[in-house]
C-alpha cells in the first residue's frame, strides 16, 4: 500500500488531532462509566431469586444468573453501542 505525502500528512495531523483533544482521556472515561455501568447491572441481576425463578430456576446459582444476565446484556450492548458509536464519531469529526 502506498500514500501520497500529503494523504500521510493529512493522517498524522488527525492523530494529532485526537492527541490534542485529549481523546484517549475521554474514551477511557466513557468505557469506564460503561463497563461501571454493566458491572452494576450484573450486581443486580446475579443471585436475585426472583430474576432466577421467573426463569425456571428454583435456587440461586451464579452461571444462571450470568446466563440471563447476558441475554439481557445482547439488548444493553446494541443500546450502549449506538452511543458509543456516537460519540467515537463525535470525536473523530472534531480530530479532523
Ligand atoms: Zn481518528
């Protein structure tokens, strides 16, 4: 693969972008919050009785609870995604 020099130069000055916008500050936040965010889910959701036993499950167990919880996980990601997605463009437009 080959590029022009101004196609480098214009590379580089978008990572210098995301570099003076202090990006990888702000993404390492947003998935902090996130993954704080789906940790306090799951807190909610492992071993509660009731979550298990509308389920079918009649005592407590970790796996069940992480097998659900990743069922509802499947719908939580598709959401956070399309935020997530959002706001990676946000930053991108404004590194350019
Ligand atoms: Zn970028």
């Amino acid at each position: 693969m080959k590029f022009e020099v101004n196609e480098i130069k214009a590379i580089v000055a978008h990572e210098l972008g995301h570099w003076h916008n202090n990006d990888q500050y702000k993404i390492m936040l947003f998935l902090s919050l996130e993954f704080a965010f789906v940790f306090y889910l799951f807190s909610l959701v492992i071993n509660n009785i009731t979550i298990l036993k509308s389920f079918g499950f009649l005592e407590k167990s970790n796996f069940a609870s992480l097998v659900i919880f990743m069922k509802f996980y499947e719908i939580l990601i598709f959401l956070t995604g399309k935020l997530q997605t959002a706001f990676i463009r946000r930053l991108e437009f404004k590194a350019d």
